[in-house]
DNA sequence: TTGTAAGCGTTATCAC
DNA sequence: GTGATAACGCTTACAA
C-alpha cells in the first residue's frame, strides 16, 4: 500500500513483458485472447493505473486541455466551463483550471503553468493581455482558443460574441424605451476588455443620439452585489438623476436593484435597471431583469469543439461569432417619449 | 516554434550540464552566481519551461490536487472551489477539476483518472461512494478528504458540516413558527447523502412534534429553479395545502417562490419558503429566503488546509466540524400557535 | 504474437 | 561547483 504497481509490476505477475502489457493497454487487438485476459487479471487485481507523467513522457501527449478563468465565483463562468468541461470528456479529455483573480500578471504565471505541464490545449478569457503571453503560446505551439469575446479582425481564434455590438443594443433598448438620463454601473475596465467594450457600447449609443455619459454617471466597480447596491445608491442621489441605469453584469444589476430599494425607489418605476448575462440571478431578482442573454453554454462547447479540432488536425482553427439577445423581463420601464430630442 | 526546448537545450547554450541547470531551477544558491546566471539567459533566451511529465517521473510529485464535484453549474460548488484554489495556489499547488454530475460511476471513473495523474491529493464531495472506490484511494495510498459532510462517526477525514442536523434545526425553527402542514422539495437523494441527510433531518424534527412527511408532501427533483417552480405548484395544489415548504437547496427554493407566485400564492403570507446554501440567489429572491448559511469559503479554505497537511506530513489527517446557522430573512411567516398539537 | 531495448525530460547520487 | 549517469514508467520500433 502506497507503492504503486508499475507496468513492470503488472508485467511479472502476468509473466510477460511490459510491452505486451502496454499493448493490452493501448492496442489490444494485436494481442492473444488468452494473453491479454492474463494481463487483464493482473491489472486488476494489482489495481493498477498506467502513471501519467511516464505516459505523457513517451507520448508527448496528455489529454489535458487547460483554462484560465478570472474566477470561478461569478457563476456565469462556471457554468460555461461545464459546458466546455462535457464536451472535452467526450473526447475523454480531462480539464486543468486555473484563475487569475482578474489580474494579467496571475493569468501569464498561470498560462506558463498550463505550457509546463504540456497540455494539449488552452482555453482563455478576453483578448487582453500582454504580448509576451501570445509568445509565448506561440513560440510553443500550443493551440488556444479564446472565450467570451469576438471581432472580426481579431488575429486570435475567438468562439464568442461582440460585447460592444451587444451592449450597444442593450443601450439603444433602453434609449428607445424613452430613457435620455442614463448611468452605467460598469466592472472594473482595466486589463478587462470585456468591460471596456460593454462600457465603449453604451457610449457608441448614447453618442448616436446626441447623449454622453458623464463620469459622475459611470460607476466604476469590481463585481458583486454589494458594490451593485452600492453603486446604485450613489448614482441615485445625483441632482441629475439616471431614469435608467446599465449595468456590466447581472450580478450589478441585481445588486443595484437591492440598492435601489433600499434608497427607497421602485423598479422600474422610478429607475430602469437592466443587466448582463442572464444567469439565474436575472430571473430571481424582483422585478426579473431585462438583460443580454449570453449564449454561454453554446460557447463553452463549441469553444471546446474548435479546439479539439486544432489539437488533431494541427490546423489554424476558425474563428466562430455566437449571438447574443436581448431578453425582456420587466426591470425596464417605458417613459414616455419626451417632446424635444 | 513548436518543438519545445528541453533542459539538454538549456545545457547546450549554456555549456554547462543538464545536472546544473536543474541545479539553478531547484538549487540555486549551490551554483556559482556567473553559471548561474549564463543559465537564467539562456532559459529566459529559449523560453524553457521545466516538463511536468519528467519532472513528475523524476520526483514522484505533481503539485497538483484533484477534486471531483458533482457539477460546476451549482453556484455553492464553484464558489467552494474557488476558495479551496486561493488556498492551494498558496502552497503552488494547482487543481484538477472533474465532474461527475451527481453519477457514482462517473465517480469512480474520475477518481481513477486523478489517481493516474498521480495527484498529490485528492478532494471529494460527500462520502456516499462505492466501497471499491475508497479501496483504490487507499490502496493507492493518496491523501484525500471529504467536503460538505461530517459525521462524528465517519471512517474518513470530513471537513464539513452535519446535513442532518442542520435540516433539522431549520425544519425545528419552521415548526416554531407555527407551521404543521410542511412539505419539502428535496434534490435527489439517490447516492447523495447531503441530499438525504437533509430529508432525513426534517423527518427528524417533524417527528420529534408528531408530524410526518407523507408521500405527496414530499417532492423529490434534480436541483434547478424550474424543477423547484414545478414542485411548489404540485404541493399547493394538494387539498391538505402545506404552510410551509422546506427546500434541499436555495435554487429549489427559489424555484418554489416564483412556482408559487405564478400559482397565485403570496410568500410568506399564503405559504412559507426556506431553502439551504445560502448562495447570492437567496439574497435576491423576493422575499430574500430564510436558509441555512454553509460556510463555503471556510470549507474551501479548511480543506485545502487539512489536505496540504496530510500531504506533508504523511499524517492522517483530522476532521474539521464546521458549523451552520440560519440566516433569517422575509420567506418565512409567522403562524398563529394552533390550539392543539 | 511476443520480447528487447532505446528514448522521452527530469532529478539525484556519485565522483571529481 | 560541476559533470556523468542511473533511475523514474511508459511507448514503440525492431527482432525474433
């Protein structure tokens, strides 16, 4: 106990050699039936597991695609890491997880983990970071993928949707819902191009209609409900009080609707207060946010699809754009249109 | 590009030996400062990243420990995780993650596969397993632990909290409310012993007052907000209308608030709703649910904790009991005393 | 159909 | 301080 039997150890006892064991092992038609049933029993009843690492040794192979995530607390990036996580066991490959905390440094440490530990392919969060990482990846040839966002003229190979477009539309959905003073509570932009986009979209659609967002209506805040409430109550004491307020996330918003309460206001009577994401929390929250449904089941499997494709085929991968949707729920208020644009 | 450079390369540039180059990475101060630093430039020249595989053959050490959890889309479980990785990521040590999605097969097959990475240690959650699997782990004599249960008689190193006891502290404080006619949406309980811990906590607790949980007062469904919105109207629907409802968790429960408030029932004044976990969905139903709180991060953190220290040591490990406590918010309503038992 | 033996990239035990 | 060299457990020509 505690030592673990080795293909020698199963070789003995089957009294044939280690070859003939890696072969039950790997090709077991090239073996006799009486042979291979010997080496099975020996297997078993050693209880032995062929060791990883000699494997991956010979192989250079190892079955293991990695990810980085910034957090496995935002539930929406769990959820699309199981997505990926079924279709990768299909092809019985096995995950290595890793999170960066949101922070480029943590991510580059932990990508140069995931090369180190050779694994087959690697799945990222955004399109920001720094060069070297991209060298990295690249000097090593190993395939990657990135999550959660696409562009056309991106040179990575992406599987996910235009943050910017969408929260484009969200935007010109509330404008067109009558709203003209507008805040957004946003996540933390810096080295999150997801949030930057979402916040350059809003501003593309309030510019389009001739409104801006002025800093005292951007909240700039890391997720969570309390910095949502928080937000929320800060934004709502402003002279010029937003009638409707955009958040980053869903748990933003659901946070800013706690907030709002709170300060004594009614949504979406008093103040609109839309999402990101549609997780679950958007279909809880009272009144049910109206929110971008992000397709993040979709892309965890395709992401895992394209990226077995590139780890076989050794081709280039293709890029795949998914889309997202405005989902109408009931925290967005209609105002009427005012006389004067 | 692609053909990773190996420590032979680094020797080569460096012209020195493969034996110092593993000196400068694991030994440094045992290499003269002017080798050394020929050998840093030309790591940092080659991009060399160490190979896992050899190193793992090598040392008979992975720096990595497994974990299966039944499914990533569950909030609690992620966010578990994610507490157990800050810990781990303290020691260098990275994770594994398999999912079983609540299968014993899927289970045993996982833990297989963990134990052929040769994982330094092994994380799981619940103790409801086949014998063959704990035999393997010991046989295998890999360090393991069991989250989100403790027993004072279990067999194995817990860190967690007593299901049962905690089910049937809720179900007591329901009773003391004033509520007779109780229901429960349990998850299912079929090879998940938090699952019928719970259930059989509440039995406890009714029994303890001379109720009981009949048949159809009894709901059993996966966890999922649709799945407890269906079971809330089937147990409203039933002539002898429970008051209130205990849920096996908080999706469940927040399932039965919107399962009821679509039936037409107000919460809590028609009927009562309690749910488990206490994750950020239970914060933003409305009414905010009255749960139990498991103290998740602390499990995280304790497991990880614990592990590292059986890992180390080579000791056996001692199990932690963590307590639960419920967190009193607006789903639960008063009843008047009956004026007989 | 089976066995022999080289090689995968690392670390560790020796000498020097 | 540094260099040979033998493990570590596995796969895979090549031989038999």
């Amino acid at each position: 106990m505690g030592d673990r039997p080795t293909l020698q150890d199963v070789a003995r006892a089957a009294r044939v050699s280690t070859a003939t064991v890696s072969r039950v092992l790997n090709t077991p038609g090239q073996v006799r039936v009486e042979t291979r049933a010997r080496v099975e029993a020996a297997i078993a009843r050693l209880g032995y597991l062929p060791h990883f690492g000699g494997r991956a040794l010979a192989l250079n192979r190892t079955n293991t695609v990695g990810v980085v995530i910034p957090t496995m607390a935002n539930a929406i990036f769990a959820r699309g890491l199981q997505a990926l996580q079924e279709t990768l066991a299909e092809a019985e490959i096995n995950l290595l997880i890793a999170t960066s905390g949101y922070d480029v440094a943590r991510e580059a440490e932990q990508i140069r983990t995931l090369l180190s530990r050779s694994v087959d392919g690697i799945v990222l969060i955004g399109e920001a970071r720094p060069r070297e990482s991209y060298d990295l990846l690249n000097s090593h040839g190993t395939p990657f993928v990135i999550l959660w966002t696409w562009r056309a003229d991106s040179p990575y190979i992406c599987v996910g949707f235009d943050n910017r477009a969408a929260a484009r539309a969200m935007a010109e959905h509330v404008i067109s819902a009558g709203h003209r003073r507008i805040a957004m509570i946003s996540g933390l932009t810096e080295s999150n191009d997801r949030a930057q986009l979402r916040l350059e979209g809003v501003r593309d659609a309030l510019h389009l209609h001739g409104l801006a967002l002025d800093g005292a209506h951007l909240a700039e805040t890391p997720y969570g409900l309390d910095q949502g409430a928080e937000a929320a109550a800060h934004l709502l004491m402003l002279p010029q009080r937003p009638t409707a307020i955009l958040c980053g996330n869903d748990v933003l918003a659901a946070g800013a609707i706690e907030g709002a309460r709170r300060a004594g206001f009614v949504v979406p009577a008093d103040v609109s207060i839309v999402g990101f994401d549609d997780v679950e929390l958007a279909r809880v929250a009272q009144p049910p946010l109206t929110t971008v449904h992000v397709p993040h089941r979709r892309m965890g499997h395709e992401g895992a699809r394209v990226l077995l494709e590139m780890i076989s085929d050794q081709g280039p991968g293709h890029s795949v754009e998914l889309e997202t949707e405005i989902v109408d729920r009931a925290s967005l208020g209609r105002l009427p249109q005012p006389q004067s644009a």
